[in-house]
C-alpha cells in the first residue's frame, strides 16, 4: 500500500491543501489566499481528473470545467463577479468542441459559435446589447466562407463602408427573400 500524505504549500498568502499518495497528487486539493478560496480541483494519479472550481475573490465562482486526464472534457461555465453567466462552452480532450454561448452582463446572448476539434465550424453569430444580430458569418474548418454579413443595431445590414444600408432598400432585400432565409 502506498503511503499517503497530507501536504501544505505556503506561498506568500495562499496555501495549497492537498493529499499524496505514493508521490502522486491524489483527490481534492484546494487553493486559498488569505483564507477566501481561490480553487477547488481533483486529482487521480497526479493528474487533472473530474470537476474544478474557480473563484473570484469575493468568494463567488469564476468557472466550474471538467478535467479528464489533465485536459479540459465536458462542460465549462464562466461567471462575472456577481454570479451572471457569462460564457458556457463544451470541450473536448482539451479542444472546443460544440456549442459556445457568451453572455452579456445583463443575460443577453452575445454571441453563439460552433466548434469541431477545436475550429470554428458552422455559424458564428454576435448579437448587439439590444439582442438584434450583429455579425453572421459560416465557417470551415476554422476558416471564414464567403457571404459573412454584419448588421447595425437596429437590425439593418451594414453595406461595404460600415454604414448602415439606407432602410427601403434593407426592407426591399428582406422583403425578396423567402420565408425561411
């Protein structure tokens, strides 16, 4: 049977708590600075394995990710200070890989992407404060295709100059397109 150790890292204010066993980092171990909790991880073996917890330094959680063998795997959720999410992200062997949705402070979609093995894959969307769309661009294989559009505020598309296309003509367009386009 491997011999198991508690052990404690002093640096300055913070103070890692963690167990040893047979030389290796084993289960829970937690960082704390001047007494508030900085982070919360697992180790199996020595390596990253299971939930980690970041805090903010009034005490609130920053992110809560998933490890599997030392590389970030499954769910990853960010926060702002007060507790708002502000970016939930999936991974996989240490890549993006599927939905990510980042928020603004007020809980509004910011912007959605797509990720396969770590590129962008599929549609990109950035949304204005105010909810309307504000970029729309596909992608392959993490390279931007042809037909990206960016939209003013007020939902019109933005013509080559970066202004605002006059609004007969944007409701002329949106009025010639197809129901589901």
């Amino acid at each position: 049977m491997d011999k198991t150790t508690k052990v404690e890292v002093v640096s300055g204010d913070s103070l890692l708590n963690a167990t040893l066993i047979g030389g290796q980092l084993e289960g829970p171990a937690r960082v704390t600075e001047s007494g508030r909790p900085q982070a919360v991880l697992s180790y199996n073996q020595g390596t990253l394995e299971g939930p980690m917890v970041i805090y903010h330094p009034n005490g609130q959680p920053s992110a809560r990710l998933n490890f599997l063998k030392d590389k970030l795997d499954g769910q990853a959720v960010f926060h702002n200070p007060q507790g708002a999410l502000i970016r939930e992200a999936q991974y996989r062997a240490g890549l993006l890989h599927g939905q990510v949705l980042s928020y603004f402070d007020d809980g509004t979609l910011a912007s959605r992407e797509h990720y396969r093995q770590g590129q962008l894959q599929g549609l990109y969307q950035r949304f204005h404060g105010n909810g309307q769309l504000a970029a729309r661009i596909e992608y392959d294989k993490g390279q931007p295709q042809e037909g990206a559009q960016s939209y003013a505020a007020d939902g019109r598309p933005l013509e080559a100059s970066g202004k605002p296309m006059a609004r007969c003509k944007a409701w002329w367009l949106k009025w010639r397109q197809p129901p589901d386009a």
